[in-house]
C-alpha cells in the first residue's frame, strides 16, 4: 500500500507534539456494549488549531462473552487541501479511499483502490488493522525515546482531507478488522479550517463469513448460490469460544434447479444427554404443495423447515445432502459453559436426477442383505444412497445386523499431530462418509449416524418400532473410500398364541420366517447362530443328495437323446429320392412296310440304341 503523507516523508520535519489541553483532542473511548457516539475536531464546527496532533483511541469490548468491532462514519470532513489521487482500477478486499468520487462510490463496500494518494498539510488518518496499529504503538515508543521530534507517522490505512461538500464523501464508512480503531488528527502545516465530524459505532464482531441480514437474530446470515457456489461458515470466533445466550442462524438458498450439501470439519460444543443446552440443529426445506407452478416465488417467500439433525458434545455431523434447494442451520447457546464451536462447508450442486442403482425398494421378502455401493470393493465417493426395507406384515419388525462394516472416520476419534511445536488435536467425525439409518420412512431426523468400524459401533443391531426399516448412505468428494457394508436384515414375526409361526431362535429369542434358516446368513441376531447350526445338516444333505438325483437323471435322458440321434442318421429320410439307373437295349421292332422302311432301317443298324433313362 503505497501511501504517506508526503510533508513527513519527504523531509526530516518535526513532529507536532499531542495537544491534550485542547478540547475534544487526545480521547480514549471505551464501549458500552454496542454503543455509538461522535467525535469532532477541537473546536468544531470553528476552525481548528495550527500544528496540533490529536490522537482516539477506540476500544470495543473483548473479553469471554463480547468481541466487537468499530464502524467510523465520516459525516463531515474539512481539513486542509484538497487530496491528490492516482486511481488504479483494481478490486481488493479492504480499499484505502481519501474522499472525493471515488471515496463516495465505494460507500459502505471498502473496495476501491488508491495506489497513492496524498493530503496536503493535514489529514484525518485511520489505523484499522492489527499491524498498523502495532505500528503506530512502535511510533509512540520511538516517539518518546527520541531526544528530537523526527520521526515519522507509519503509514495509515486511510487518510481523509479536503472538504466534504458537495456529497464527496456520501455515507462512507470504515471498519476495523479487530475490537479496536486508532484516529490520528494532524493540522502540521494546515490553514485554519473547521476539522471533523465522525460517528462511531461499536457492534458485535461475529467473525463469520457470510451476508449479514436483519432477520430473527443480530446473527443471522445468508448464502446465496448466485454469490458463491461454495464456502465456509462457521460459530462465532470460531476457533475461539462462542458467546453465551447466543442464537446464530445461517440460511442457504440455491436455485431451482440446485440442492444445498454442507460437510462439517470441526465441531465441539456443551454436551448433555439430550442435546439442550448448547446445540446445533439443521433444518431442510419443505415446499409447499402448489397448484400452479406460478406461485414458485411465493412458495420461496413463506418458508417452512423440518429439523433433519440435532447435535451437541462431539458428537460429529455428517455430510448433508437431503436433495433440498434452501437448508438453514442454526446454534443454541445457554449462560454456562461454552466451546469452540463449529466449522463447516457448503455447496450448491446441480441437482440429478435418481440414480436407479443406488435408490432400493424392497418388499415381499422376508430378509436379506444390504450392501454398500461397489461391495466388496471400496464404496463409490461423492455418492448418496438409499434403500427402504417393507415388511409383509404391519405387525411384522426388522432387525438390522452389522456383519461387516468399515466406514473412514470416528464421532469420538481425534488426530492429534505437531505443528510449530505446538501440539494440534483435530476431530476426524463423519465428515466425508456416514451411514444414517431412520426408523421409519418418513422420518427426517436420523436415530443413528454411524461411520468407523465393527469395534466402534461395539457389536450394535437395531430392531425397528415398525414394518419399515430406513438407510442413507452418504460420501463426499473428498472420501477416500473404505470397505464399505454387509448388513443382514430380517423379518421378526409376532408370536401367536404364544407359539412362533417360523422359526424361533434359541439364544435371541426372535421369531423369523422358515426361509430363513440355513441360508448362510446369521438371521437371529449378534451371538445367535441358531438359524444356521439346528437341523442345518440334514437340510444339506437333502440338498446335496437332491442335487446328485438331478445331476443322474440329466446324465440319463442326455445318453438316450444320443442314441436317438445317432439312429436317425443311419436310416433313410422317407422324403429322400435315389436315383434309379437302368440300361435299355434297342430291339428291332416290325413295322409296316412304307416308303421310306429302308431308310429308318439303315438309320437304325449305324447307331446302337442304348439309352440311359434316369427316374428321379
């Protein structure tokens, strides 16, 4: 950043000494919990005193339950000459503005540009960042070791001088990047004019990327996909504690055409059995039925959300994909003991149309295994499955079993690593791959997210309230793929009469079908092989020997098709001809005696008469 007052830098002149005689000059201003306020030049709206160095020191609170930041408002300025300005078209993130056009354009954004600018004889400087402001500290220091005055201001962030008529100012405003400004005042060398008048406000420095909006709390902010189709969002001074009595939302509106994925990278918040205290709950869309399809904007407008997870402790989201064009998230804090918080991802996708493959439906049967996608090779990444389990009967349960079951990541795992000497501990969590299992098929809240292995799901089986068992299976981008699932299911029947229409089994006590049994597959449940070792013998050995019959039978009527065959090739085809071959000798026959008798005579003796008459 280019920028300096040319009068200090140029030349070893002496630094104005602070004035704290003066009025209005060399203040130190302290928040009272989002307060505001004005500051003026000494003297204002009269011409200020030559030569005068007056210094703000703006201070918002810090400490475990508040951070703010400091907004300045420029709502008049007349010091010194008018500013000089080379303007370079280019967009940052935070501008350096010295009024004018330019400075009024900019209002409110922070964006424009000054590759240089310069006030002449006098300014209104501002130092809104961390380094700056350590800066200017190293400057006061300096300032008072030094034997003569000649040390130079450090640079400022902004500097504003001229005059603010004619709306060149407009309604700018700056921010400060931390709970703290600094204003220096310098008439060195300046004609008499009337100085300043700013606003400043202190507000709460939420330290969340995203558009703030007025909406049901002071902490609510939006994610448009026309913005940006992808980003960050997180609790507030994340990865600093959250606030106590904190209600935070963060809403996500995406396009027709699109759906909302959020993949979370850290959490930690107040634990407690049922998730009252401090948590985190996520909400997905629920349009309304329309009748037309023009009231798709109004549908939009009238917002309504059902809650499809609730969370707390380190108990680890899992990525989110609940095909939903606006999700909205939300964080409860009580007055007690708070965390770090969350960090978390979103993405807008354009939404696809049901892959065929990975979307089951299963009815009228009364078990089976359910497979993750690619099984047993590592499950495909970026990939959302579902399966829906009906029983034959509303009487009926499902009991699910976990054969086999590696999924990357833990709820409760940290990974712990050094870094600058410094010893990190990061949460691993669901957060690239999670199983999500409801227990009924409308449920939109989960019962169960699970990821890790055998050991960390601790031998679990699941038996639903009702006919109908639920899955989801959810990766992202980044998985890098585990072995995936084989998950048993089955039917368990109601007892009639006190006596189990199927088969009952010994240990577990479950009642399933008869089909069941000796399938090679443990459908009693964990540490109940039941179904597979009583009267499995027999039954293969009925198999194998039913299998030999088949087998000999084939073996017989194979030989006597080849008999037949080799038969009907040595006899004659009835439609078949053969030839016939017969040799005629020619006899001399009597003829009446005519006028030409000598003739055929002769003609008869010079040719034999033997001819070969075929009969087809």
């Amino acid at each position: 950043m280019q920028k300096a007052l040319s009068h200090r830098t140029s030349s070893p002149l002496s630094s104005p000494q602070p004035s704290p005689s003066l009025p209005e000059c060399d203040r130190i201003i302290r928040s009272n919990s989002q307060s505001s306020g004005i500051i003026k030049s000494p003297y204002y709206p009269e011409p200020s005193p030559r030569d005068i160095l007056c210094h703000y020191d703006i201070n918002g609170l810090v400490d475990r339950q508040n951070l703010e930041k400091v907004q300045l408002f420029i709502e008049d300025i007349d010091i010194g000459e008018d500013y000089v300005e080379e303007y370079v078209d280019t967009v940052v993130a935070r501008g350096v503005a010295v009024g004018g056009a330019a400075a009024s354009a900019a209002a409110g954004r922070n964006v424009a540009r000054f590759n240089r600018s310069k006030c002449q004889n006098g300014a209104l400087q501002a130092y809104t960042t961390r380094a700056s402001q350590k800066s200017l500290a190293m400057y006061k220091i300096e300032l008072q070791e030094q034997s003569t005055t000649k040390v130079s201001l450090p640079i400022p962030d902004y500097e504003f001088c001229g005059t603010s008529g004619n709306g060149r100012f407009g309604s700018y405003s700056i921010t400060s990047d931390s709970p703290k400004m600094l204003l220096i005042y310098d008439t060195f060398g300046a004609r008499s004019r009337r100085g300043f008048k700013v606003r400043y406000q202190f507000s709460t420095d939420y330290a969340i990327p995203g558009t703030a909006i007025s909406g049901e709390s002071p902490c609510h902010f939006q994610y448009m996909s026309t913005s940006a189709i992808q980003g960050t969002f997180n609790s507030p001074r994340h990865p600093s504690n959250y606030p106590d009595n904190t209600y935070c939302v963060y809403e996500f509106h995406g396009q027709p055409d699109e759906i909302v994925r959020l993949t979370f990278e850290n959490f930690q918040v107040e634990d407690d059995a049922n998730c009252s205290k401090d948590f985190v709950k996520i909400f997905k869309w629920l349009p309304p039925k329309l009748e037309e399809e023009g009231q798709q904007q109004q549908q939009v407008e009238n917002l309504e959300f059902v809650p499809v997870g609730h969370y707390c402790g380190e108990r680890f989201p899992g990525p989110q994909d609940e095909d939903s064009q606006i999700m909205r998230v939300t964080l409860n804090s009580d007055g007690h003991t708070v965390y770090k918080g969350f960090r978390a991802r979103y993405e807008f996708v354009k939404r696809q149309p049901p892959d065929k493959k990975c979307f089951h439906s299963i009815t009228n049967i009364g078990g089976g295994v359910i497979n993750s996608p690619n099984y047993p090779h590592k499950y495909t990444t970026n990939k959302t499955c579902e399966w829906i389990v009906y029983g034959r009967s509303k009487a009926n349960k499902i009991l699910l079993t976990f054969d086999i079951f590696s999924i990357e990541g833990n709820p409760n795992e940290k990974k712990s690593f050094k870094s600058n000497q410094t010893k990190l501990s990061v949460e691993i969590g669901c957060g690239n791959a999670v199983l999500k299992i409801y227990s009924t098929s409308r449920s939109n809240m989960p019962a169960y997210e699970l990821c890790g292995d055998n050991d960390t799901i601790d031998n679990l089986q699941i038996i639903t309230k009702s006919n109908v068992l639920r899955l989801k299976f959810v990766s992202t981008a980044k998985a890098t793929g585990g072995k995936g699932f084989r998950l048993p299911w089955t039917e368990i029947l109601p007892m009639k009469g006190g006596r189990c229409p199927g088969f009952l089994c010994e240990k577990s006590g479950h009642c399933i079908p008869n089909d069941m049994k000796c399938n090679g597959v443990a459908n009693c449940g964990k540490n109940d092989r039941s179904d597979e070792l009583k009267n499995c013998e027999t039954s293969t050995l009925n198999v194998v020997l039913c299998v030999l019959g088949v087998c000999f039978l084939l073996l017989i009527l194979g030989g006597l098709l080849w008999l037949y065959c080799k038969r009907k090739k040595k006899k004659p085809e009835k439609d078949q001809k053969i030839p016939e071959v017969r040799i005629v000798t020619g006899v001399s026959e009597k003829r009446p005696r005519s006028a030409n008798r000598k003739k055929r005579r002769k003609k008869r003796r010079m040719k034999e008469k033997t001819e070969m008459i075929t009969i087809m």
